[in-house]
C-alpha cells in the first residue's frame, strides 16, 4: 500500500514522491486539497515511446493494437485517478479526476478513490450491494437509479394523459414514439423495412415498430452519344 500524505498549500512534484529501491513508489507528499497538482515522472517508459492505451485503471504502452515492435508494458498507477501523460521530457502520472481538477468537464477521464461515488446520493463505490448503473460521470447506485426512473415513468404518463396521446400520435412520424407515455425512443440499430420490437426506456412498454420506406423517382433524358 502507498503512503500518502498532505501538505497543506503545497504543489506536489516528482521531488515529493518517495521510493524503493526497485524504484516502485512507496510514499506521495499530495496538497490538502486533492490531486490536481500531481505529477509523477515514470522512470520504466523511455520518452520515446509514443503509444499509450488504457484498461481500466492499467496504462499499457505498445499493445498488440500498434504493432509498432517495442515491448508491451502495463503499469498501474500509485493512486487511482491518475494515469499516464507525455510531456517533452517524459512520461508522468497526472491527475485525471475532473471533480479533482474543477475544470468543469462533463465527466473524469479516470476517478479518484474519493471521487468513485453515486452521483445521485454520494454512496462510495465499496459500500454498494448491488450492480450500479453507468453515468457520463461515474455511476449510480440502483436504488437512485429505480427511484428515478419511476419518477420519470409517472410524470411521463401523467403528461402524455393530460395531452390525450393516442395510438394516432404515433403514426407515420419521423420519431419512434412510445404509444403509452409519448417518450422519443432510440431507432439505434434499426435500419430494414419492416416490425421491430422495442421497449421504451422511460415507461417500460414492449411495442412494436414498423419501418417503412418512400420510393422516390428521378427521370432525366440521356445523353446525346452522336
């Protein structure tokens, strides 16, 4: 395990990361306020190395994929939410946690262990029971997830009784339209003439969808050949 400690006010730099005498890396100095300032030189990736690919939390240089005839090397980092950067005179770890870096974006390109939560309530990644579902910026928890898409379901239904939406609303449209709750579903992956059966993903309904295609003409004369 690494140890990791902080240092109010202070901007860690690899001359804050202490190792064995392997080199792996035993002790981070870290700043109080999270991971943002971190940067760790790795000495095992030569600078030349161009090719980086990443599998979870393991950073892989030169994989099967490039087939550019180095070494293939996996390395995890110190702490989880950090990866693998370039820079001119090296690779280093850096911080890929957005929640870490406040630089607004819509999702980590790795989370942190503090960071690994519900997005809905907060729950930590180790205290789940049950298989969480996917978000754009980490995950939520089941019981959030269920709690939210009944929310959805009712208010769906409620608006699509109040506007009177009926099985004609859903005819000949350019949107595939739930015909109990009136919600746009995905046509993702359906392309060919004909029934496709769907499920809508706010009110649960198994529906069928048809296809259909207009044939349109294009007459033009020919070419005069003479």
């Amino acid at each position: 395990m690494i140890k990791v400690i902080h240092k109010t006010g202070y901007k860690a730099t690899a001359d804050d990361v202490r190792r064995d005498q392997n080199g792996k890396v035993i002790a981070v100095h870290i700043p109080i306020m999270g991971w943002k300032d971190v940067k760790i030189f790795i000495p095992e990736i030569p600078k030349e190395w161009e090719q980086r690919t990443r599998s979870g939390h393991t950073n892989i240089w030169n994989d099967n994929f490039h087939k550019n005839g180095l070494p293939e090397i996996r390395l995890e980092p110190p702490m989880r939410g950090l990866y693998a950067e370039r820079f001119e005179d090296g690779w280093y770890w850096v911080c890929g946690c957005n929640k870490c870096l406040k630089n607004n974006e819509p999702y980590s390109y790795i989370v942190c262990e503090e960071h690994d939560r519900c997005t809905t309530c907060g729950t930590h990644r180790k205290e789940l029971t049950e298989t969480p579902w996917g978000h754009r910026d980490g995950f939520q928890c089941k019981p959030c997830y269920e709690r939210e898409h009944e929310e959805k379901k009712e208010k769906a239904l409620r608006v699509a009784k109040e506007r009177k939406h009926s099985k004609y609303d859903c005819c000949n449209t350019s949107e595939i339209i739930c015909p109990i709750c009136a919600s746009e579903c995905s046509s993702d992956d359906m392309y060919e003439q004909g029934e496709h059966e769907v499920e809508c993903y706010v009110c649960d309904t198994e529906f069928i969808v048809e296809i259909e295609y207009d044939v349109n003409y294009t007459s033009k004369l020919k070419k005069n050949t003479a």
